[in-house]
C-alpha cells in the first residue's frame, strides 16, 4: 500500500522502505527482542508484496526487473548487516557478563537466549529471501544477477 493507504507503494516508496531510513538498527534495539523484531517485521515490508509487485510489473522490461531487483539487494543487505550488528552486541554483551557477573547467571542465560533468537531470525531471512527471489526468478526470467549479488547470496550459504 502506498502512504495514502490506496494502491501499490510506488518504486521510490519501496527504495525507502528497502533502505529503512525510517528506522535505524541501535544496541539498544539489539537488547530489546520485541523491538529487535519489530524493527525487522517493518524492514520485510518489501519482500511482504513481492508477489503483488510483480503481477504488477512489466517483467518484458529490463529496466522494471532491474529496478526491483535492486530494491531486494539493498533491503536484504540491510537486514543482514543489522542482524550482524545485533548479534555482535548481543555476543559481546555476553562476554561482560561471563566476566563481570559471575554471581547473574540469570541474566547471562537470558542473553544467551536472546541471542539465540536473534540468530534464528538469519534462518527466517533465508527462507524470507528464498522466497522473493523465487517469485522475482520466475517473473523476470531472463534476468542475470550481477556476480556481487551471488556472492552476497553465497556467503549465507556456506
């Protein structure tokens, strides 16, 4: 939906959603799950309506695959950088516990814990990114992913 609440959210509308500069990842997110979660449920927007952005697109054209193309690259490299982010400060946060609160093992598993939840949310990405670029393959048939993209895509993978 596009701002105004009545159709399909325009290209430009989509690269802002991609790039969430609407939000920003912080530590303070990182340590909060619920918000963590929310944050990333706003930044999957994009790949929420892949389905319904394709029909509507003219996938005969180059340009229009291309162009939503990149707005898949750019929303899946934020949310792996954030998601990154997250689970270095959720490690190192981890680490002043063990070394500091010996007598807070409570705290020390809750962390844990959530680390554990953050990290679960790469395999959610997997499946969220599978899944768009299966409906993006086969709409835009003949469209070549340029060789950075496949990289990307591969180092989730081993």
């Amino acid at each position: 939906m596009s701002r105004d609440g009545g159709s399909l959210a325009t290209l430009e509308e989509l690269k802002a959603k991609a790039r969430g500069t609407d939000v920003e990842m912080s530590a303070r997110i990182c340590l909060n799950l619920s918000h963590f979660k929310a944050v990333l449920k706003h930044l999957r927007q994009v790949d929420d309506n892949i389905i319904l952005r394709m029909n509507n697109t003219n996938t005969a054209a180059a340009g229009e695959c291309l162009a939503v193309f990149q707005i898949l690259q750019t929303a899946y490299q934020r949310r792996e950088r954030d998601i990154g982010m997250c689970l270095s400060v959720l490690d190192q946060k981890i680490e002043e516990t063990k070394k500091n609160d010996q007598q807070k093992r409570n705290r020390l598993f809750s962390l844990e814990t959530q680390r554990d939840w953050i990290a679960n949310e790469r395999s959610v990405e997997d499946i969220v990114r599978k899944r768009s670029l299966d409906v993006f393959r086969s709409r835009c048939q003949f469209f070549e992913f340029p060789p950075e993209f496949e990289e990307f895509l591969s180092q989730r993978e081993k």
